[in-house]
C-alpha cells in the first residue's frame, strides 16, 4: 500500500529583530504610538556624526525650551585694583545684560573700600568681597561660585583675578581672560593654559600666550562712552554753567587725567604753568583730574579759574570726552582704548613702576598707531608739558590726522565681540 505524502509545512517566518524604541517604525498616515505622539518622523539609518551633532543642536533650540528662558546665563566677572580691570569688567557686564536682560552677573573683588566695589555697587550689579589674602580669598571666591553657580568667570586683571580662577577650576567653572595692555600680565601668563579662551587688547602678547586660545578684539569701553552723542557745546555746558553758551568754534579744551588714583606728577607740571597758560590763551579751557588722593592738596594751591575745572575724579568720562579737544593722560589700557574710540588726539605720559612697564609700551603703540605724543617721566616738566600741548593745539592738521588715525584704529565693537563668545561658551 502506497504511503499517502503530505504536503510539507510551510516555512517558519523568520524572527525580526525589534528595532530600539528610538527607531520604532510608523506610518504617517496613521496615529503613532502612544509613546511617539508629538515626536518628528525619524530615520531608521543611524545618522553620521556630523549629522547627529547637528540633530543634537537643532532639538535643543528647536524642540525645548529656549534654555535662556529655563536657566538664563549666569557669568561672574573677577576684577579689581587698576580702574583699566574694573572697567573692562563694567563694560562688557553691560554689553551683556543689554544682549540678554535675563542673564545675571556677580562681580568679584577686594572688600570696601575698593575701586571694583564702588564701581559695581554703582552700576549696579551684585558684589562679593573676597579677602587679599591668597588661601583665604580662593576659599572665599569658591563659596561665592558655588552659591552663584555661574556658567562662566571672566577675569579682567588685578589682585581678585587669580584666587578667581583657581576656585572656578576647583569647581569645574570654564574660565577666559580678557588682558588689556601691550604686555601680558603675569596672572595671565600662569592661567593661559588652563583658560577657555584668552581676549587680548592688543596683537603683542599673542607671542608669549597659547596661540590658538588667543582673540585680539580690542578692549571694552563703556558703552556710555562709546555711544556718546553729546554734543562740545552740551558737554562744556554741564562743565563750565557758569559761562553759558559756549561755540564750539575757536574753544580748545584740554582734558588732564592722571589715572584712576591720580598722578601727582601730571599734577606739579601743571600746577606750575596752568595759570599763564590760561592768561594767555584766553579761548583755552581744562578739565582737571587730580585723583582723590591729590585734590586737596591742589585745590588749596590752584588758583580759582572761570575756565578752569578741578576734580578730584570724573563720573561722567563721556561729557568729558566729548568736550575735549586734546587728552593729557597715564598711558593705561583703558585710557589708551578710550582715546582711540573717541578719536581724541593725545598727550601721553607713561607710569614706569607698572607691571613689566606696560605703559610705556602701551604708549609707543599708540605712538605707531595714531601718531600719540609721548612724553616719560624724566622729560616731563611744566616747560616740556606746556611746549606739547601749544604744539598739538597750533597744528589743525596734526589734531586732524591723529583724529582719524585713532578713530580707523579703534575697536568699538569689542565688547560685542567678546560677549558673544562668552555667551556660546555659557550655553554648550
């Protein structure tokens, strides 16, 4: 008897391999799952890094939430001593705020009395004192960070600048530098390697700092400076009411500024040929910075003036500068950076006893740059000082050319520059 055959079984399905929640497969014709609802359709082919990178940044700005709203950019600013780092520090805390409202920023520095204190609690922007003492100023400076909890620390220079760091880096904060003069300081010199990024005010020290940490921007002005619109009339007027309106035509101004503490040489040159050249330029007029320190002394020995303005320090170094002609200054970063936004031909004397001289470099700069008179220290006298200042007032076109060569020099926009890196560091 013949065996009946039966029909082979048909083939067992081969098992599928789930495919990772993420990769889950749907129609866009039907309800995805409930898991996937609201998501974008996605590929089922891993992406390449450079896509997923992409992906990456496009969901996080796209998809959620802005994180400026969630968690606004914190940034501290570690600053103090020399008016030329607190400054830098006001200005680009300033350029900040007014890029982002909502960010928040903590300045740092020596406890008050201080120049970094006063300046802060008069922009206002939160101050936190951290001792001069090293050990106890990087326990103190790491309580603050840590209570703040920045996204960044920018440091301008000065005392505060290095305990700063040192707590940012035991903390995990990412750090930069902005260093103002010719010539590095020495705090930056010992940070570089371990700083996020480095902004220089001027092409020098990139030689001597990590080239590639390296951005020469220039050096942020204060955006009242910088933004002035006053006009020489408005400006006298706030300086001279007594006088009245004043025309602009055939009125030379001279503005003397001897640092943020003052400088007492400035100050005896001046005292000792002030007078006659006021009787005998009857058109000439001085806005005299003589420093906190100096001004009692002066004030007793000047002789009162109707063109003549003495001060011990000038709050509003925009009216100043808009009612100048002709700037008398230390060759500071800052006052160097604010000559050359404004466009002020000038007279500058450098401080030896700085850091690594690096006024008097900053000063042969700004000769090369803008063609700056540069008188030192043992050249300068009243004989010397008198003689500079009628030769740049009697000469229209060497005003003229230093005005323009200044001006195409300046860079306005650093502080712009500046925050926006800081900003992408704050946020990645």
């Amino acid at each position: 008897m013949a065996a009946t055959a039966h029909p082979a079984p048909p083939p067992l399905p081969l098992p599928r391999s789930p495919l990772p929640p993420r990769f889950t497969q749907y129609n866009s014709s039907d309800d995805p799952p409930r898991g996937l609802r609201g998501a974008r359709r996605l590929t089922l082919h891993p992406p390449s890094p450079a896509r997923r990178r992409a992906r990456s940044l496009h969901l996080r700005c796209r998809l959620s939430d802005s994180a400026s709203d969630l968690d606004p950019l914190r940034v501290a600013f570690a600053c103090g001593g020399a008016g030329g780092h607190v400054y830098a520090a006001i200005a680009l805390a300033d350029e900040l705020h007014a890029s982002l409202p909502s960010s928040a920023s903590l300045f740092l520095g020596a406890p008050s009395p201080s120049l970094e204190s006063d300046a802060a609690a008069s922009a206002p922007y939160p101050f936190a004192p951290i001792p001069r003492c090293l050990p106890h100023a990087v326990l103190d400076a790491a309580l603050h960070l840590r209570r703040f909890r920045p996204n960044v620390l920018v440091a301008t220079g000065g005392a505060p600048a290095l305990p700063a760091c040192l707590a940012a880096l035991l903390l995990g904060v990412p750090f930069v530098i902005q260093d103002q003069d010719a010539g590095p300081a020495p705090a930056t010199r010992l940070l570089a390697p371990l700083a996020r990024r480095i902004f220089l005010g001027f092409n020098a020290p990139v030689r001597l700092l990590p080239k590639r940490k390296c951005a020469v921007y220039g050096n942020p002005v204060r955006m009242s400076i910088r933004k002035c619109r006053i006009s020489k009339a408005d400006a006298m007027a706030s300086f001279f009411p007594r006088i009245g309106t004043v025309g602009e035509e055939g009125v030379e101004v001279l503005l003397v500024l001897g640092g943020t503490e003052g400088s007492p040489e400035i100050n005896v040159a001046l005292l000792n040929m002030y007078y006659e050249m006021l009787r005998e330029r009857r058109n000439r007029y001085i806005i005299w910075q003589t420093g906190p320190e100096g001004f009692c002394e002066m004030e007793s020995l000047v002789r009162s003036h109707r063109r003549l303005l003495l001060t011990p320090f000038l709050h509003e170094l925009d009216k100043a500068y808009a009612a100048a002609d002709v700037v008398v200054s230390r060759a500071g970063s800052m006052s160097c950076t604010e000559v050359l936004v404004t466009g002020k031909p000038s007279i500058l004397i450098p401080l030896p006893t700085m850091v690594d001289d690096h006024q008097t470099k900053n000063a042969y700069i700004m000769a090369d740059v803008m063609g700056a008179k540069v008188i030192t220290e043992d050249e300068l006298d009243s004989s010397s000082l008198r003689s500079i200042i009628d030769e740049v007032f009697g000469d229209e076109k060497l005003m003229s050319d230093m005005s323009q060569k200044a001006l195409s020099a300046a860079r306005p926009n650093a502080s712009t520059d500046i925050i926006r890196h800081i900003c992408s560091l704050g946020h990645v």
